[in-house]
C-alpha cells in the first residue's frame, strides 16, 4: 500500500520538491489512517506484508526438517533447535555439519559466522530502536530473522521519509516476526515428521527456494553496485574455497570474507 502511494505521489507531473514531499507525506499518512492505525491493524499490516516471503520459507522449511531428521534428529531436537536459535542459514549449515558424534565446536563456530551478520543487522535498525524500553528491544531483537528485518527497515525508512513518528513500528515488525517464527518452527517440524514419504527432498527442486527468497530481499535493498560488492567478495570466495577446500570451510570463508569487505568497503558506499 505504502509503495504505490509513494509511486503516485512522485509520478504527478509538475510538483515541485515542497510539494512532492507533503503530498507523499499525506499519502503514507492517510495509508496509515485508512488501515486504522490501531494496534491491530498495525500487527496484522506486518502480517501481510510478510505473507509473500512467508510462502516462499515453506518448501525450505520442509526441506531442513526432513534433512535434520535424515541425520538422526528427532523431531523434539529439531524443534528445539529451529525454536531456540531461529535463523535458517546456520541451522542449515550445522545440519550438513551433524555426523555422529557431532563435531561441537566446528558447529558452534561456523554458527556463529553465518549468524554474524545479525550484528551488523541490528546495528542498522539500532537508530529506529533508541526510544523503545528494553523489555520490548530484547523480544524483538530475539524474533528478527533476514525476512523481518529486511521488512522492519524498510517500512522504518518510508514512514521516517514521510514524516511519521515514530518512525519504526513494533507491532508492525512483530507481525512479520512472529509470522516468520511460527510459519519456521511449523513447517521444519512438518518437514521431520513428514520425511520418510518425502524421500529424498532435493528430487523436488525444494531446496531453490532458499536462494530464491534471498535474491527477493536483495533484490528489495539493491541500492547500487558499490554497496553489493561485499556480496561479490563473499560469493568468489565461498565458491573458490567450496571447489579447492573439502569440508564445510566454504561457509566460513564466505561469512568471513563478506564482513572484512563489507568493512574495508563501508567508507566507499
């Protein structure tokens, strides 16, 4: 709803800056009065607006707990596991890493790279932050997930862009959020318990659908070349460590590769 009133307002030939400004700012304002503004309203608008991604977080969920339970997981273990520590790409990570014993500490290391980029997401949505106590910081910063976030900042910016304040809206974020954990924890636990009809996932093409949502997000938070260049650092390197290094070392070396050009680079973008 926001981005096409945004797109109205900007396409009205003749507007002057002034003019284009507060005609977007009354437009986003009256989206948000026309959804009712109300604590529910504002809840189920990020429900909404996570539903297309959300979908699209099925087939993979499917896919992970059918691999999890593949490598002896029960499904108690698996919902813990997607439960308590809720981020996608290292619990896919550990799972390719799980031989029996589990190797710990190479699981909890390369855990904590892939999910290292968590730190660099709730940097970004610190600033949108600063005016909610902590009791409701913590919850939220618990429940953000790449799909979350991604929403999150964006409906932060254009409702900071439109003059609304305060710019982030909790219950907004909380219903993308809690959309996305439930749908998660949900769909992987269908997937364990539904592993041995399923077979062998990767016959379904199920496992694109993991890329596939992410080149959705990047595609939402393109703002040039020169900010996707860590991106490209990340993805060569991985790569080339993937074909010359056996074992799972491509993980960490994308992780790790990505955040030292995302921090060399952070000056130029």
């Amino acid at each position: 709803m926001f981005a096409a009133d945004i797109t109205r307002v900007q396409k009205q030939p003749g507007s002057g800056g002034r003019e284009a400004r507060q005609g977007r700012r009354m437009s986003i304002s009256q989206a948000v009065e026309a959804a009712g503004n109300g604590s529910g309203s504002e809840f189920r608008r990020g429900v909404a607006s996570c539903a297309p991604v959300l979908f699209g977080t099925i087939p993979y969920a499917l896919v992970l707990g059918a691999q999890a339970t593949q490598k002896g997981l029960s499904t108690v273990e698996l919902s813990a596991m997607t439960g308590l520590n809720f981020a996608g790409g290292s619990e896919f990570a550990a799972i390719q890493l799980w031989t029996s014993p589990p190797h710990v500490v190479l699981i909890v290391a390369i855990t904590f790279l892939v999910n290292s980029r968590h730190l660099l997401m709730g940097a970004a949505l610190a600033p949108f932050l600063r005016h909610l106590p902590r009791r409701k910081v913590f919850p939220a910063l618990f429940f953000m997930c790449d799909e979350s976030w991604a929403l999150g900042l964006a409906d932060a910016k254009q409702r900071a862009a439109a003059g609304i304040t305060p710019a982030f809206s909790p219950r907004y974020y909380m219903g993308a959020a809690l959309a996305m954990y439930l749908a998660w924890v949900s769909f992987t636990t269908l997937g364990a318990l539904l592993s041995p009809m399923l077979g062998d996932v990767g016959t379904y093409g199920f496992d694109m659908a993991f890329p596939a949502v992410f080149l959705v997000l990047m595609r939402g938070m393109w703002t040039g070349m020169a900010a996707a260049r860590p991106w490209l650092v990340s993805l060569i390197v991985a790569a080339l460590v993937y074909l010359f290094v056996p074992g799972a070392w491509y993980v960490a070396a994308g992780a790790v590769s990505g955040l030292v050009a995302a921090w060399l680079m952070a000056g130029d973008a």
